[in-house]
C-alpha cells in the first residue's frame, strides 16, 4: 500500500529523513515542471526547485494535514517564484539603475521572443497573475476549483482569469497578424 503524502509530510516534519527523501523523489519532477512554467528558463527552474527542495524541510512544520500536500507544495512553488523574481529584480534594480535595467530588459524581451515560439512569448507577456493561473490550470491540468484552493482565490476568479487570459491571447495575435 503506497503511503499517502500527508502521511509522509508528517513523519518527515517529524524528522523522518527517509520520508522526506521518498517524498522528495515522488514530487520532484512536478516541482521541477511548475517551476519551468513560472520562469521560464531550464537553469533558473533548476536553481528554484532546488532551493524549494532545501527549504522544504524546515517549512513542512507550517503544512496542515487538512489540505492535500500536492495544494500545499504549489503554493510553496508559487511563493519561492515569486520571492526569487522580486529579490533578481531588486539586485538589477540597485546594480544598472532603473533606465539600464529598462532599456537591457526589453533586449532580453526581444532575444525571447525571437528564440522562442509564440505561445511561451505569449504567455511572458501576461501579467504575474494569469500566467500563474495558466501554469496550474492548463500546465499541471488543475481544475478551476484546484488552482482556487492553491492560490487561495474563489473559483469565479479562475473563471474570471482564464477569459482574461485569452482576450490577452486573441489581442496579441490580432497584434501579430495585422
């Protein structure tokens, strides 16, 4: 009988070393994939999946079994991705200045879109917000009512989102073709 992950989350909370491992091993591969979607990039993605995977014994104190595990860790995701690009943008930030940064900003913005094909632009292109709703609606197959749980958001914002997220789609391409 496979044990659960909230089972498992508990033990290695408790300390259980070989717990936290099978966890770790069970979940890797989903850390990895959200973190991929959230930055975009294969070294970054490995670098936060990593880091989450370094904290996560300490912050698994703070899991309550009464939400599912898999809930709980894309909401860790979420805040890991979030904390880091705040931190990347502040050391730009205070290293180029604020007319450096702008102007290296929109070259990295260029260089993307050209080496990368239109929906990944596309979805760069969407604020923090709908690309996140995208990344566990349509990239981790959530249901409307999962990604609501994850982000702490009702399921009528999801709704709400995701039609955001293809009027921003549709303008774009309409933008691209005329």
């Amino acid at each position: 009988m496979k044990t659960s992950d909230e089972a498992l989350a508990q033990a290695a909370s408790d300390g259980d070393s070989e717990a936290f491992g099978l966890l770790a091993r069970r979940h890797y591969d989903r850390l990895f994939r959200l973190s991929w979607r959230l930055t975009g990039h294969k070294a970054d993605a490995e670098d936060l999946t990593h880091d989450i995977l370094a904290a996560l014994p300490a912050k698994l104190r703070s899991f309550r079994s009464d939400a599912r595990f898999t809930t709980w860790l894309y909401r860790v995701t979420l805040n890991a991705a979030t904390d880091r690009a705040r931190k990347a943008q502040r050391r730009r930030a205070a290293r180029e200045g604020w007319g450096q940064d702008y102007t290296r900003r929109a070259a990295e913005a260029a260089d993307a879109a050209q080496a990368q094909d239109w929906l990944t632009t596309a979805m760069r292109a969407l604020p923090a917000e709908l690309r996140e709703t995208v990344a566990l609606t349509l990239g981790e197959d959530l249901t409307q009512a999962q990604a609501a749980e994850v982000m702490g958001l009702s399921e009528g914002t999801i709704a709400w989102r995701m039609s955001e997220v293809k009027r921003h789609l549709r303008e774009m391409a309409t933008e691209e073709a005329g």
